[in-house]
C-alpha cells in the first residue's frame, strides 16, 4: 500500500518545515516538499493539515508482561496493552524483568513481546533481572544474543538493598558475552543497569570504564534520577561519553524534566540523555498523611508527558526535548530504522497540534490513532 502524509509540520526530530512523506508497507521511501506525483487511484493520501509530526516515542525500559509484587501476589501489576501504549504514542518499546525472575519467566516475556508486535508496534527485549544469576531462553547470554531475534541486551541491578551485589569481574564477563553476541548477531549490544539508592551509588561503573578500560558505550545505567547525589555522578559519567536513562514514572527526587535542565545547565549534552517509564512497575500507594494502603503501576504515558513539560515549561526547542524519546533511545539500543524520520526507515509517526496534543498515531506505516481516538486495540482489548 502507498500512503501519503501531506502537509506535514515535520520534525525528524530536526525541524524539516512543510514537507510530505511518502509511506509504501511499513517503510518511509521519501520525504519531499511535495509528492503529488504518487497520487494515483492506490494511493491513500492522509492530510495533516500542518500538524507538528515527530518520530513514534521509544519507551526502552517497560515492564509489559507486568512487575512489582513486594507487598504479595496481589500487588503484581497487570500487562500492558496495546491500546495504553499507543495512547501516548509509543510506538517502539524495549521490556525486561524486574526484581522477580522466578513468578515472571523470560519466556513469557518474550511471548508478550512478539503478541504486541503482532498487533502492530516494534519490539525488543533484555535477558537478565536484578539477579547475578541470569534467566535466559538459551543456555548462556551470548547465545540469546544470537539466537533470539527480540534479545537485544541483559539487565543486572547494583547499589540496590535487592540486588545481589556483583562483582566488577561479574559484570565485565556478561558484559563479554553480550558484545561477542551482538557481534555475530549484528546488534549492538547493552548491560542495562538498574542503580539503587545505597551510597556505592554507580562507582563501580567508573571502575569498569577506567580501571578495566570497557567501552562505555556497552553500559546503560538507568534510574540515574533517584537521588540527587546518584545524578551528580550520573552527569560525571556522561562527560566520559557514557548515556545515561532518566526515569519519568518512577525512582526520582525531582521532576524528570527538571532534571534534564539541569544536566544541561552543567555541561551535559542532550544526545546524553534518555527518556524511559519503568511502566507497569510495582510503587507504594500512599494516602494524604503518608500510609501505605496498597500498591499502583508506574504510569507509562510520563515520557510524553515529561518531554511536553521540557517544551512548555523549560523552554526547550521541540526538536531538542523529543531527542530523549526519539533518537537517543534507538542511539543506545542500536534500533538502525528507529528514532528519526527519514528515508528507509521505519514509518512510525506521531501527530500533535500546536498545543502538543497528541492526535494521530502511526506505527509501522498503520495509522492506530485518529483524532484523538485509539482506532487499533489489542485482540483481547473492548
């Protein structure tokens, strides 16, 4: 099928101006100032009535099959459905497990990741949870890495009272075998490193990229917004040339916007920075005087939310906030047609109007959301 978005108000994330885009199946085969030449009796042509439209939002940390639990099995959080996903133009998601490897199994993961790419977004996922001892499909990381098309990574938690304390040497050997599998698998490759509270902080990260010279491109700390103390030395990790994950919907001792500015406020380059939820994550519920009555999901529409409050509220340019949930994320995952809207890549778009609404939602060439209303559900939705 040939598509035709006309009328575009396009930021690739950088600002194009008017232009339209040419879609044929799921892939964008040209973006030019005007493509009527296509018009013909098979071509849908969709006008945007110059709306602002920005590449599909990446979420790469996402628990979709679920997480939490710390206060019994009723306080294990529900999956993620397609429809909440689309709703805040998530397009592209990356999912792990959390604290539990043992009730959530890395082949249910992998399950709900290929259904939700079924019913019409793109999908990867990490082995691993807080543990040392990582759950894989295979029989080793590296051999997920190879095999297992969805596996683009493994996750490890460290200055957590609920890791399990790894050793430097521990992580640099997972840190091999997630290298030498992305070679032959021809994917990047990441450790996607949840950072608690304790006061190790992320130092020995330092010691992986200093003492023992690992590149540090291989290393993602995430939840780097927990305390004020762990992203001062989050920022110092940026300026050795490392990304680091700011989380929007949980983990943070400061408004995530907040925090992006003032990283930048100390040198710190937006290509630095992500952007992710820690969706359906297990929080505390709290009532006005501070009591736990129960357990909530970590609301997974916050990186829109968080990247509109850079816009309105930290005066930043639309095509430098939304680089946090566009272009960096597919940057740090190695996603190749991911990100940016150009030719040859994925056609994942989201429309808003001038307000930073979101309107319209396209994902893999597929418009899912129409005026506001979500046109594409998932099989088991109503």
């Amino acid at each position: 099928m040939f598509t035709i978005l006309k009328n575009t108000k396009l930021y690739a994330p950088e600002f194009l101006g008017k232009k339209d885009i040419l879609v044929v199946g799921e892939k964008i085969i040209a973006i030019e100032d005007n493509l009527d030449t296509y018009i013909n009796d098979k071509t849908v042509v969709w006008d945007a009535k110059e709306k602002i439209v920005i590449p599909g939002l990446i979420d790469q940390h996402i628990h979709v099959i679920g997480a939490g639990g710390k206060q019994g099995f009723s306080s294990m959080t529900p999956e993620v459905q397609l429809s909440d996903l689309i709703a805040c133009g998530t397009t592209t998601i990356n999912s792990l497990l959390g604290t539990d490897g043992t009730v959530r199994d890395i082949r249910t993961l992998y399950g709900k990741v290929k259904a939700l790419e079924e019913e019409g977004i793109s999908t990867s996922m990490f082995c691993g949870y807080y543990g040392v001892d990582t759950p894989t499909i295979t029989d080793s990381i590296q051999a997920d890495m190879i095999f297992i098309d969805k596996i683009i990574g493994c996750k490890i938690a460290i200055s957590d009272i609920r890791s399990s304390y790894p050793t430097a040497t521990e992580l640099l050997r997972k840190l091999n075998q997630i290298r030498n599998g992305g070679f032959l698998a021809r994917k990047k490759g990441i450790l996607h490193v949840h950072l608690g509270d304790l006061d190790t902080k992320m130092d020995i990260l330092f010691e992986l990229v200093q003492k023992y010279q690992f590149p540090i491109e291989y290393i993602s700390p995430t939840h780097v917004g927990r305390t004020k103390a762990l992203f001062d030395q989050a920022i110092e990790f940026t300026k050795l040339g490392g990304m680091i994950d700011i989380t929007t919907a949980a983990s943070q001792y400061i408004a995530p916007y907040k925090s992006v500015l003032y990283a930048l406020e100390q040198g710190v380059s937006i290509e630095n920075m992500t952007f992710s939820t820690d969706g359906h994550a297990g929080l505390t519920k709290f009532d006005d005087k501070g009591k736990e009555i129960g357990a909530r999901s970590a609301i997974i529409s916050k990186n829109l939310e968080e990247t509109v409050l850079l816009v309105k509220e930290g005066n930043l340019p639309i095509e430098e906030a939304f680089k946090l949930v566009t272009t960096n994320p597919a940057k740090n995952l190695g996603l190749k047609h991911k990100g940016s809207i150009k030719v040859n890549n994925d056609a994942d778009f989201c429309c808003f109007d001038e307000d930073l609404n979101l309107v319209d939602v396209f994902a893999r060439g597929k418009q899912m959301m129409k005026d506001g209303e979500i046109i594409v559900k998932g099989n088991f939705e109503s």
